[in-house]
C-alpha cells in the first residue's frame, strides 16, 4: 500500500523518502537486553540465573528486565541483586540496601549496597550465571561500575559466569577527561577501577577492559551481550531510547551532562548545584554572590557548547535549604563537545574571582573533610594546586597525558567501533 501511494510522487522525493527511511532504520539502538531476547535467550538457556538491576535496566518498550527474564521460558531467573538505591531505586542516596525477599517476584533480594559491596559465596552458590543491566552515567564516581566489577571478581572466585547485557555511554563513546585514579590510597567505591572521570566506554567495554587487565583478583568467565545501531559519537538523545532515572538526582537523559559538570563541585560545599531543587547538577549557585556577574565571568571562559544564565532559587533541602541562593545555570548548547569535567574547576576560579569565595578556605575554616573531593578525583593533586592557586586552565590541561594514554589503552576493548 505505501508503494503504492509513493509512485504518485517525483522519482527524486520518493529516493528522499527511501533513504530517510533506511537511515532511520540503521539508526534505531538495540539494547543489548533486546538482542538477548532477538537470540531466544541463548546465553541463559539451561542456567540459573541471577540479576543485577534496577529501574533502569528496562527495553526500548519500557519493560522491566526483571519481568522479560521470569516470562522467558528458556529462562530460571532465581535471585535479584540490589545495587545502590536498590532494585526499585527507592533507597536514597548512600543509604543502606538490605536483603529481602521481593513481594512482587518472590524472589530473594541480595544487597550489594551494605555490610559488602560484591557478592558473598554464598549469595552466589545456587546461579550458573549472573546477569548485569544498569545504566550508569559515564562517570567514574557514580557505582554501578563499581558494583559490576567486584560482582565480576565474585563471579571468578566462584566459577560463575558474568553476562553484561550492553547499554549506551550517555556521554557518548567519544568522550575522555579528567584525572586519572592515580593513589591507591584514594582508591574507594566513587574511584574503584583505573579509568579517567569520564572515560567514554559502555559498560560491556568497561567489563572487557576491567577483566583483561587483571583489575580483579579472579577474572571471570565474561559475556558481553553487545548492542546493535549504537554509535560512538551518539549522547542520550540521539539514541531515541526511552531514559528511566539512573538514581534519585538522575532523571532525565540530559542529567549525566549536569552530574560531570558540577559532581565534583558539589563534594567541597559551600555552594548549592540544584540537589534540593527542581534543577539538580544544573546550578552553580551560593550566598552573597550576584548572578549576573557569575554569569558573565563564566561566558568570558568561551567554553565550547555550554552557555552560563543567572538564576536564583530556594532550595527545599540539601544546602542551602530555605535560604535564597544566587548563581548559574548550566544550558548546554552543543552537548557532545562541552568540556563537562572542566566546568566544575572554573567554576571555582569564577566564584573566587566575581564574589571572593574561596570555597576550600572555607571548608578548612569550618574544619570540614576534603575525603569525597579527593576520592572522586582520585588524586589529592587537583586539591592541593587549587588550594596553591594553580589556573582552571592549567589543571585542565594537565589531564592530557592521562587521556591521551587512556584513550590508547582502551582500544583493543572497543565493541564500537
């Protein structure tokens, strides 16, 4: 019927219809939890299976993993496991996951966001395989891809095999800043594998990179359940997926921009980010500071893709809460080349420079801990040149090395080319 009706059109906008059509088609993403369905389940079949999930692990369709894997036939789901925030992401932030049964599965329910951050032996005695669908965001810091690798080194231990059911980057597979891990000391659940801030690989690359290189004391039997139609140059929105919040301050497909932006900022305190907002990781903004001139001296940086507006808000909690808070908020005009970690770093110079706030000399005045800034840095260096008065610019360019050798490092792991 639609040939049909195209024969009534011009030879040259019926090529035009045809090729948007193909190019629509070759574009669409498929998860990897959609090509295990499209292999009738292949890799699960005749084993007892586990799950690590949460609300974002979920199809193009929005259906739960949890509920395509109990429907499969060719599939024993018998355990769930519940990383931060848990299995329905109804746990706040860094508070603790407790083992449970599921009333709606009736399945047990093994925290991995307790006493332990990796599977027990004895979580793990009753699977064949352990299957692994999170989204995360792209950032060191944020734990999913801790969680993965230490349930991996569990899985080796245990001679139990670990299935990635592959999902986009976020940030796209292009993108690598930031310091590096580099003290052992700082190594912790926000740094735990040796990859930049943001390090520009999916999670079944990440899961590839992290068993070959013995980052792990017992490598594991790893299976990647790769995506087809994704691209490395693609962010959230050109992937046309539906986004189901990664976590509470993660809402939309945009936020994992914001979260790199000003994560780190958020760690000194002193300044409200849009956490206790309606904007989170969206904002630079404090007391006694005026928005305006904020605005203008973070424009006058020039960096590329990302626009500075004045805002002013209340937070209803988190800092600040009921106190009115001036400062900037992030618009990012062209979000594959925005210099996401770097914002977090001129935004300090910028609030020092506008409204004469030295956040770190601050933080010492009122004896609080720089652990979290460290940790998520992974380096105490970028700590110590800012306290010296070391330019944005100059520790932003400082990163290059460590990128550059990251950026060689991962090749032999890229599913995407």
């Amino acid at each position: 019927m639609i040939m049909m009706k195209c024969k009534r059109h011009k030879p040259a906008l019926l090529a035009a219809w045809l090729a948007a059509s193909l190019v629509g088609a070759s574009a669409e993403v498929k998860l990897g939890n959609e090509m295990l369905v499209k292999q009738g389940f292949r890799a699960l079949a005749s084993k007892r299976v586990g799950l690590i999930t949460n609300p974002s692990g979920v199809n193009r369709q929005l259906e739960s993993t949890i509920e395509v894997l109990r429907r499969a036939p060719q599939v024993n789901l018998v355990a769930l496991f519940g990383p931060e925030h848990g299995i329905y992401g109804d746990i706040p932030a860094g508070d603790k996951v407790t083992n449970r049964t599921d009333e709606r599965t009736g399945l047990p329910v093994y925290s991995l966001y307790d006493k332990t951050r990796k599977p027990t032996p004895e979580m793990l005695k009753e699977l064949d395989a352990l299957v692994y669908d999170l989204q995360d965001t792209g950032c060191r810091s944020y734990t999913f891809i801790s969680t993965m690798g230490l349930a991996m080194e569990a899985c080796g231990a245990a001679g139990v095999e670990f299935i990635v059911l592959d999902r986009p980057n976020p940030l796209g597979g292009l993108r690598v800043e930031g310091p590096l891990l580099e003290q052992e000391n700082l190594r912790s659940f926000v740094s735990q594998w040796n990859v930049p801030y943001v390090y520009g690989l999916t999670c079944g690359e990440l899961a590839q990179m992290i068993n070959a290189k013995g980052w792990i004391t017992s490598r594991c039997r790893l299976t990647v359940i790769p995506m087809r139609g994704w691209k490395r140059s693609m962010v959230w929105a050109d992937t046309g997926l539906p986004w189901v919040p990664a976590s509470p301050h993660v809402p939309h497909g945009e936020s994992p921009l914001y979260q790199v932006a000003t994560g780190m900022l958020g760690e000194i305190g002193g300044v409200n980010i849009g956490v206790g907002y309606t904007l989170p990781f969206q904002c630079v903004a404090t007391t006694n500071v005026n928005p305006h001139l904020l605005a203008d001296a973070l424009n006058r940086y020039h960096l590329r893709g990302v626009y500075f507006k004045p805002v002013t808000f209340k937070p209803y909690y988190a800092a600040f809460k009921d106190q009115v808070v001036g400062g900037v908020q992030l618009y990012f005009t062209d979000p594959a080349r925005a210099p996401l970690t770097a914002i977090n770093f001129y935004a300090l110079e910028a609030l020092k420079q506008v409204a004469g706030r030295d956040l770190f000399a601050e933080a010492v005045k009122a004896n609080k801990s720089f652990a979290m800034f460290d940790k998520v840095n992974g380096t105490d260096a970028m700590r110590r040149a800012l306290q010296r008065g070391t330019s944005a610019a100059e520790i932003v360019a400082g990163w290059k090395t460590g990128e550059e050798k990251f950026r060689r490092e991962r090749q032999p792991f890229l599913l995407y080319k």
